[in-house]
C-alpha cells in the first residue's frame, strides 16, 4: 500500500507489496523491490537500488550525493540488498567516481543515526550499532559487528566476524574474527562468543586463537609470524583468510593491547 501523501517520481520502479507511509519522497531513478516497507519522512534520491523485504524506517535519506568536495555529479549508486532493516535517521550517501556505488549486503542491520558514505562496502549480515560513523571507501566484511558510536577513518577495512567496540576510533584495520577494544583500537582476542554463536566448532575456534597467539603475542614480525603460521598449519579457508588480509592492508593492522 503507498499512501496517497507520498511524492513518488513516475519513473521509480516499486515493486510488488511495497508499503510505503506518508510523507516520504522516492525520486525517478529508484528501483524498490518486492514486500519492502518504507516509513515516514524517508528521503530515496537517485541511484538508489533497494532489494527485497527491506525495512526503512522514518527520517532515514538513501543516496543522497556524497560529502566529498571532489564529487562533481557523476551518476552514481546505492545498491542495498534484500532484508536489510534501515532504523531511524541513518543516512547512507551515493558513490562517486573512486569506486561508483556505496554496497549494503542482504541482512545487514544498520541502527539509528548511523552514517555511510561514499563508496562503502557493507558485507552481508552486519550489524552497524546506533551512532556508528563511516568515513568514506570504508569496507566492512561479512558478520562484522561496531558497537555504538564507532568511528572509522576512511579506506579502513574491518574483517568479517570482527567485533569493534562501542566509541572507539577505527584508524587502521581490524583482521577477521578477532575483538577489538581500548584507545588507541587494539586487539584483545578472538571473538569466540560471535564465532559459537554462528555454528563454528570449538576445534575451528581454538585454530584461530592460536594463530592469533602467534601474530600478536609470540614478538614476532608480521612477515615471520605469518610465514610461521603457513607452515605449522593446515590450509584452510580461516588461515588463508587471515594471511591475506594481513599481507594485502595498505593502512596497517591494530596492534595487541599488550
């Protein structure tokens, strides 16, 4: 149902069982999938693709143009996959011509007030807590979850299955499956709670804190630690994982906090 105190561009392509509450504006280049609903004083400019099943809640604004004084009015995008829930006030800006399109994977829960912009990249599953602030290309993998008022500098990556805390400063980046905490942003362990709760096994857990013991805890360098580890452990898709994003960071990788 669409409420007749909507403004919907004629051009926007709603889909089928859309919802959508009074007050909300949809510009012409829109695509909104199927059974999405779209509260109040929602703002959708153009270049946003939202998927299915979606919610939005009032006073969010999708693909509004970037904040970056090097954007010139390229056309660009937010694409937004399918049973993703949008709660109140976030705001999520459009690419610009770095990377062209800000990405929101399927079931990701992006809380109030939170702000994405430009050319981010949200994996599937993620959890972004109330206040949360992405600086620009920002990428953020799969299962990651940054607590409230998290604030991450731009071209950081922060690693799937990763847990960041609440009101931290997110200068360089965060490898998978660990926790990260304190000031300046450390690594205080493996995320083994997230990591049990999303069906891995003790054995596959305890794999990775020992790899994690022997990059941060054994006075290692990144290169010896990491040639170590390739030897003394069998392939698998958590080693791998692990090893190539330590050795593909351009910003550098949080520290231990001891």
């Amino acid at each position: 149902m669409i409420h007749k105190l909507t403004s919907i561009h004629p051009r926007a392509k709603i889909g089928e069982n859309v919802k959508i509450d009074p007050f909300t504006t949809i510009s012409g280049n829109v695509t909104i999938g199927d059974g999405t609903w779209i509260g109040s004083n929602v703002s959708i400019m153009d270049g946003a693709v939202i998927g299915k099943n979606c919610k939005i809640f009032p006073g969010a604004v999708i693909s509004a143009i970037p904040q970056d004084m090097k954007y010139k009015g390229e056309a660009t995008s937010v694409l937004i996959g399918d049973n993703v829930i949008i709660r109140e006030f976030v705001t999520i800006n459009k690419g610009t011509s770095a990377k062209n399109k800000t990405i929101i994977g399927n079931h990701t829960l992006i809380m109030a007030y939170t702000h994405v912009a430009h050319d981010c990249r949200i994996g599937n599953n993620c959890i972004l807590v109330n206040y949360v602030g992405l600086a620009g290309e920002v990428e953020i993998d799969d299962f990651a979850i940054l607590a409230g008022g998290s604030l991450v500098h731009q071209f950081v990556r922060i690693g799937k299955h990763a847990m960041v805390g609440g009101g931290t400063k997110v200068r360089i980046d965060v490898p998978p499956y660990v926790r990260a905490d304190r000031e300046p942003l450390a690594y205080v362990g493996v995320n083994a709670i997230g990591l049990r709760r999303r069906g891995f096994t003790n054995e596959k857990i305890t794999e990775i804190q020992e790899i994690y013991r022997d990059l941060y805890e054994n006075k290692l360098n990144n290169s010896q630690a990491l040639k170590m580890i390739e030897q003394n452990y069998p392939d698998s898709e958590e080693r791998n994982g692990i090893m190539s994003f330590f050795k593909d960071s351009t910003r550098g990788i949080i520290r231990s906090s001891v």
